[in-house]
C-alpha cells in the first residue's frame, strides 16, 4: 500500500511548496523512496528542489481546463507506484484538480488500488486567514471519507486566531476534527535569526541538508536551521505520514 500525499489549497503564496519539501525531506531522512510531482501550472517551486528529483506534470491544458490524458498518466502513475508520492498543485488549478478529482470517483478509485489518500492543505495567518480556514472547510465537505486530511499551521504572516479562538476552537476544526489525522504547526520564526536562515534557504531551493553543508552558512545558521528541521521532522514522526 502506499500513502498519496495531495497539498491542495485555493490561497497561492502560503507555502504549499515549503511543506511538500518538508514532507519528501522527512521521507528522505528515513531513508524512505518517495515520488515528487509538482503539478503547478504557474509558480512550479515544488520542482526547483533538484535534490528532491521533483517531475514536473502539466494538468492544465490551453483554456486553463483539466488535461485529460495528462490527468490519466497521473492516475496511472498513482495505480503502478511502488513508493509513496508527494504531489504539489498550485491555486490556478486547485478549483479545476478539486472537481476533476471528485466528479471522477479518485478517491475511492485509490482506495480500490490498495493505497491511502491524504490531503494536505495550509492554513495561514494574517489576510489570508478566513480564506485558508474557508478552503480547508470546502475540502473536507466535498471530498469523500476515503481521503484524511493533514492541516499545516502556518504562522508567517500573523497568528493562526479568529476572534481569539485559535484554529482548534474554530467551527471548521471542530464540525471537521474527526477528518483530520494530524496538525503540523510550523514554527514562529524570528524575522532577524531564524526567519532569515529559512528564507534563504527557501530562495535557493536548497534542502535543510544541502544548507548544512553550504561552507558560507555560520555556525549558528546551521545551528537554528537544525532546529527548524527538528521541530517539523519531530511533528511528522507522530503524524503517521509514512
């Protein structure tokens, strides 16, 4: 059986691509094969990672609809997998995949197959808060219960509150807790320390372990980006993302 792991989120710009790198990384620090395809038909980050060996898939045709036989070779990529996938999709084409997906029965045609489908989303701070909390809703109410879901917590730009409820005291945690297999809460980084450590290691497209061994990073830029990866990797152990 393997996990096929779907970062889905209407919002662009809250770091889908970060945490498909976290995710293919954490699989790599156990020494685990796991398939990158980033789908993004505009902003691919996902695929700049060369050390993840991300494919590249365009699902989107012309007239900014599904590609059919494109969306088939996924499908049958997903049906002959001898290792999990990790699949990166962009906001242009987060409402046509979502339907495509749904209208086509692929989450019960996964579970057919013998394999788990997991949907990652992200919920973000500041502006993009109701949107990101409104998206994470749409999905759960509109995938069927074949598909658990993976929320990831991300507090950029602003705290993760409404009206001083954090995310777990929000409705859409509460009427949808029982979809959601795990929270993965990115840490708050200081913007002039740890913030800036990550930020360019974001820009490059570097992995956590490509950045270690970068001569140019100090002692303590290795230091605080050792523990962002700790506090993540540390999170997705208990996840039961593997």
């Amino acid at each position: 059986m393997a996990k096929i792991h779907v970062m889905l989120q209407g919002k662009g710009g809250v770091g889908k691509s970060k945490c498909c790198s976290d995710l293919a990384q954490f699989y790599a620090s156990k020494n685990r094969e796991v398939a990158c395809i980033d789908t993004d038909p505009v902003n691919a980050t996902f695929a700049g990672y060369a050390a993840l060996n991300v494919q590249r898939l365009e699902l989107m045709n012309a007239q900014k609809q599904i590609n059919p036989r494109n969306f088939d070779n996924l499908i049958q990529t997903i049906s002959t997998t001898n290792c999990d996938i990790v699949i990166d999709n962009g906001a242009s084409s987060f409402v046509p995949l979502t339907h495509y997906l749904i209208s086509n029965q692929v989450p019960a045609l996964i579970k057919d197959m013998g394999h788990e489908l997991i949907i990652h989303t992200v919920v973000t701070g500041g502006q993009s808060l109701l949107d990101t909390v409104s998206g994470f809703g749409q999905l759960v109410s509109q995938f069927p219960q074949e598909a658990e879901f993976v929320v990831w917590l991300n507090p950029f730009w602003g705290p993760i509150e409404l009206e001083g409820k954090t995310f777990e005291k929000m409705r859409a945690y509460i009427d949808n807790k029982t979809r959601i297999s795990s929270i993965i809460n990115i840490p708050n980084l200081d913007p002039d320390t740890f913030g800036q450590d990550l930020n360019r290691l974001l820009q490059d497209r570097q992995t956590y372990e490509q950045a270690l061994e970068n001569p140019d990073l100090t002692v303590m830029n290795r230091q605080r980006l050792k523990l962002i990866r700790t506090q993540i990797f540390n999170q997705l152990e208990t996840a039961g993302v593997l």
